[in-house]
C-alpha cells in the first residue's frame, strides 16, 4: 500500500524538521560557547524574526496576520511563549551545561507530554500503540542519557 501525497508530504516535512532538529543543538551547544543562554536566545530570535519580517514584506504575509482572529493568534502566542521562549531558554541552560548528545534525548521526551496534552486538551484518542510509543520514546531517552 502506498503513501497519499498527504502522508507523504508531511512524512517529508516531518523527516526535513527532525534534520534541522538534529543538527541545530550542535550549532547551539557551540555558540552558547562564547555567550550566556539569554543572549544565546536572544541572537537565535531577533535572527528568525529578521527572516520571518523579510519574508512577510516579500510576499505579502502583512496581509495575511491581519486577517488572523484573536483565538488562533492567542493560542499561538501562548505557544510561542511556551516553546519559543520558556522551553528554549531552558534547553539553552541545558545544553550550556550539559553535552548535546546527553541534553537533546531528554529534551526530545517531549512526545509524551505531547501526546497527555492532545488526549487531555483536545480530546484525541489516547491509543495504546500512541501510550506505547510514548513509553518507547521515554524507554529511548533512558538509554541515551549516559
């Protein structure tokens, strides 16, 4: 059975997000050499916002946010301050004191309390292959941590 263009354009996207994942930590953990993590963090954003400013003026994105509402621009205000801001701080310390190959596997435990989230907040179906898989991601992160 072969994949949809759905499946396979976000397998695509999933496997092309996991490359840039995998290799920004070791980008990070080596410019958090020369800097604390506030500014580590603060370079990393006034970078992205720079780009992401460039590409809206470019291609009329202005236009777009505007017609955003107040509930999706909110929840995604939240999770930025949550991930962008809250969780990358932390990964920051983290990988300022810790190695990469150590800080990034528990980092990467992230699914499980993805996945309590979606079952608790948005009521997706809470699977035993979805609580398996969780379990494995956690059972991964074990061996990794040494």
């Amino acid at each position: 059975m072969g994949l949809t263009a759905n499946q396979l354009g976000f397998t695509v996207f999933a496997v092309t997000a996991a490359l840039f994942w995998g290799v920004a930590p070791v980008l990070a953990r080596a410019g958090l050499a020369g800097t604390d993590p506030v500014s580590g963090l603060t370079i990393r954003t006034l970078g992205i916002a720079a780009v992401l400013t460039v590409y809206a003026l470019a291609t009329g994105g202005l236009t777009r946010l505007a017609g955003v509402g107040w509930k999706p621009a909110s929840l995604l205000l939240a999770e930025g301050i949550l991930a962008s801001l809250l969780g990358h701080l932390a990964y920051f310390y983290a990988l300022k004191l810790g190695q990469a190959g150590q800080v990034v596997p528990i980092a990467a435990s992230y699914p499980l309390f993805a996945v309590l989230a979606a079952a608790l907040i948005l009521g997706e179906p809470l699977t035993w292959t979805r609580a398996a898989g969780a379990l494995l991601v956690v059972g991964g992160v074990w061996l990794l941590r040494s």
